[in-house]
C-alpha cells in the first residue's frame, strides 16, 4: 500500500503572517506593568513594591509563578487555536497574528516577573532578545552590533517569523483538514506557546540570577514545601492567581 502524504503547508504565507503579527504586536501590545504589578501581589502576597524588586527574591519563589503564566498563556492560545482550526488554511494563517499577541504579552508577564522592565528603548531590546531565545535563536553580537532598538527589533522580528513558520508547518498540516481541525489546532497553539515560554523563563531566570550575584543580594533559604523564605520571614506562595 502506498505510503499516505502529508498535506504540504506553504511556507510564505505563515512567515509573512506571523512577521506582520508580531510587528503589529511590537508596535500595539503592551502589558499594564502597574495593573499587572497589582494583580499580582495580591494573588501571591509579594512583598514588593516594583517589579525590580523581584530581583531580591529568591527564584523558588518567582519560578511557579511564571509556570502559572505560561500554563494560562498556552490555554489561552489553545482555545484560539480550537477556534480557527474548524476552517481551513485560509482561516487558520491568520491566526497567527492572535498567537503572535498571546505570545508576547506571556513574554512581557515573565520579563517583569524577573524584575526586567521594558520601558526604555535598551530594555525593548532586551525584551525581543528573549522573544528571539523563545523561538530557539542565538543572535549573537554581530547580529545586534551598535544600532538603535528601532533597526534591531525589527531584525530581530524577520529572523523569529522564519522560525515560527518553520516551526508551524511542520505540525500545521491538521489544521487544513476540518475534521480535525480544532483538535488540532489547539494541540498545536498549547504546545507552540508552552515551548517559548518554558525557553523565554529559562531566559529570564538566567539573567535574574546573573543580576542577583552582581547586586551580591543575600542568599534566602529555597521553600520547605509550599513555604519560601523572604527577609527572614516566612511567606507562603499560594496555589495559582485567582
């Protein structure tokens, strides 16, 4: 018996949809650090006032918290992707300018978890070098060099739509076939999401570390089952964000 084909998936029509969505995001998408600053402190009781202050805390602490951020990031990617999988590739592509969205707002959530803002036009970049570390790419300083955010950040975009198209058909080939489609689809968003996140978090914890060892932060005790330690004083890290 013949051997059955994979439908083939373009890949013009996803790099240029997924670049288009993430410099649309780049330009439009940005998390309220004052509301989310809010939002969090209350869910998880933080002992902070601002989000360089996370880099006091130990990384036991910070590390289930961003876990809970991809974990809600890659579900909300996942009812998306259900959606738009039921139609065919014509409805699917364009998706990605929501994947592209949901990406970088999880991105910006695990910056600041870290204490990194993005304020600035340096601190931009350094926000796009970890999107460019999610997707599973070394830029290396040749590829930065000394220009402004303005002319890297959209180099960097080019390189991460590469990727991602790359990455995107070679699973997307479901999601042409309505049947199974939205099954699909959302298995392909949740993974996709959880994959940057779970690199971006290695990213930003590296960088948390490096930091910490630089500002020479005293040393706090890793948690004793559900408990860490902050300042001497125990604080208990409660189950999920409500």
């Amino acid at each position: 018996m013949a051997e059955r084909k994979q439908p083939r998936v373009s890949l013009g029509p996803l790099t240029a949809f997924a670049n288009a969505g993430f410099r649309r995001a780049y330009s439009q998408v940005r998390v309220d650090e004052h509301k989310y600053l809010k939002q969090v402190r209350r869910a998880y009781k933080l002992p902070v006032e601002s989000w360089p202050q996370m880099l006091h805390l130990e990384p036991a602490v910070i590390a289930p918290i961003a876990q809970n951020t991809i974990a809600d990031s890659s579900k909300l990617a996942a009812l998306e992707g259900a959606g738009l999988g039921i139609g065919s590739f014509l409805t699917a592509v364009p998706g990605m300018g929501i994947l592209a969205t949901i990406t970088l707002r999880m991105l910006q959530k695990l910056s600041l978890l870290h204490g990194f803002e993005y304020s600035s036009e340096a601190e931009n970049v350094q926000l796009w070098i970890a999107a460019a570390s999610a997707a599973g790419l070394d830029l290396g300083h040749d590829f930065l060099g000394k220009q402004a955010a303005e002319q890297v950040v959209p180099r960097i975009i080019d390189r991460i739509a590469v990727r991602v198209g790359q990455d995107v058909a070679e699973n997307w080939a479901g999601r042409i076939i309505p049947v199974v489609g939205m099954a699909a689809g959302a298995a392909i968003n949740y993974y996709f999401v959880r994959a940057w996140g779970r690199r971006a978090q290695s990213h930003f914890a590296k960088r948390h570390r490096a930091v910490r060892e630089r500002l020479e932060a005293p040393t706090v005790a890793a948690p004793l089952s559900a408990v860490a330690l902050y300042g001497g004083q125990p604080y208990n890290l409660p189950d999920r964000a409500t």
